[in-house]
C-alpha cells in the first residue's frame, strides 16, 4: 500500500530565529487513525498548516495522494477536510448558508448540499436550527457544525484539533464512532489532542512531536513496551521531560491555603 502522505526532511523557521520544525520525515497511511501529540509550542499546528497550504515558507518536500504540493496547489485540498482548535465562524450566517456556501466550495449540488447537511445535523440533534443564525448556537452547536463542514465533501484526510471541545458525553460517543468507521473505510485521520486518554483510545499510531522533532512514532503498546510507562500521559511526559506536575499542583493547593 502506498502512503496518502510523504513527508520528507520538513523544516521552517519564522523570521531569523532557529527551525520551528527541525526536519520531519513521516510516511501515512490510508485508514490510519494518527493521534497527533506534543506539548504548546512543538511544531504541531505549523505541520498541519503546512500541510494544508496556509503556510507555504518551508523547505522539505510533502506528497499527497502521490504530488508534491508545492507544485499542485490546489486539487488536493477537495479531499482535506479540517476542524481547527479554534475557528472563525460566519456568526451572521445561517447553518444553511454556511453549509452550502462551503459545498459550492467543494463543488457540489446546492440540493444535494442541503439535503446532506440538513440530515447530518439531524443526526447531531441540531436539525431545528438549520435556518437559524449560528451568533445565537452555543459553543457545543457550534463545534457539531464545524465538525460536520468538514465532513460535508467525504474528504479523504480528515485534521481534527481538539475536535471535542464543547460537545456532550451522547455526542462525543458517536464522534468516535464516526472516526473508527471513517478508518476502516480507508479514511486517514489526524487527530490533535491534550486530552490523552481519548488519543490513547482511538488511535491506531501515534506521533509526539517535541521541540520540532518526532521523538515517538508507534502504537501505544509499542510505546508503552518503549518506554515501560503504564499510560500514554505518563509516556508523554517522560518523553518532553516534564515531571513537575505534582510538585507545581502541591505549590498551587498550598497557595491556595495560606492566609490573605
């Protein structure tokens, strides 16, 4: 099986300062569910940015569905479908016409847009408000129509970044069952995360990204034989280096003792 994605020597900096990726090589696969992982600053974003063609001052090379993407621009991103950590919604907007504002984006039938997106947010529980203007959704409403704008296409890569935020426990039950049969369908998902314990679960690889560099790439049991650690947390932080978090939360609740 060839890999969907080929990432080779990848490397950028911002400005004159040192490499914010320091030359990552990664090859993925079709039905590959990656969970995508590192602390704030590690170069997590910037790869996804990359690689979504929002930034283009990089050197290295990335393959995708077999062309380089510095040459091929713009073919490539109908099959990508993205949910950001956080994003920039038309609040003035409706539900349908946002929706199918993104699919005549895509390419695709107003008709067969709103029937399919009347329907998925039929499924989410959200189909009454289809006419509404998204300024009056909450934020678990409006992170069930992030989710499904990037679904709307049947892209064939999904970048997911903390794509629970917001959502209730009914919800995030069937997110998950919506990623694991998108995998065994071919799909290729990367899912970012600081919630270990759900990347820990759902993935079928996981990469850690650390100071620019991929420091682990493997399944978490072969992370977990790796590292003798018993939970990917665990692993994540012997991994960055960081074992202050019970020294920093015993400072904290101490603080919070003392006399005003």
């Amino acid at each position: 099986m060839d890999p969907i994605i080929k990432i080779h020597d990848l490397r950028i900096r911002y400005g004159s300062g040192e490499d914010v990726l320091k030359g990552i090589n990664v090859e993925i696969y079709p039905g590959q569910i990656i969970g995508y992982i590192g602390p704030n600053g590690a170069g997590k974003s910037t790869t996804v940015k990359i690689i979504l063609g929002i930034l283009d001052n990089y050197r290295g090379k990335i393959e995708i569905f077999g062309n380089d993407i510095s040459v091929d621009k713009i073919s490539y991103k109908r099959r990508i479908g993205y949910v950001p950590e956080t994003a920039e919604i038309y609040d003035n907007l409706t539900a349908y016409e946002y929706l199918t504002f993104l699919g005549e984006v895509y390419g695709m039938e107003i008709e067969t847009v709103e029937n399919k997106a009347k329907k998925l947010m039929g499924l989410f529980g959200i189909e009454e408000h289809f006419y509404d203007r998204i300024s009056s959704y909450s934020k678990g409403m409006k992170q069930k129509l992030l989710i499904i704008s990037s679904l709307l296409h049947n892209p064939d890569i999904l970048f997911l970044d903390e794509p629970l935020s917001g959502l209730d426990a009914n919800s995030v039950m069937v997110f998950k069952e919506i990623l694991s049969s998108l995998a065994k369908e071919g799909k290729t998902i990367f899912y970012s995360s600081h919630i270990m314990e759900v990347v820990e679960k759902i993935s079928h690889r996981i990469l850690l990204l650390n100071n620019g560099q991929i420091v682990a790439d493997g399944t978490f049991e072969e992370l977990k034989e790796k590292s003798r650690e018993g939970s990917l947390e665990e692993i994540f932080n012997q991994l960055t280096g960081f074992h202050k978090h019970r020294e920093i939360a015993d400072e904290f609740i101490k603080t919070l003792k003392e006399e005003v």
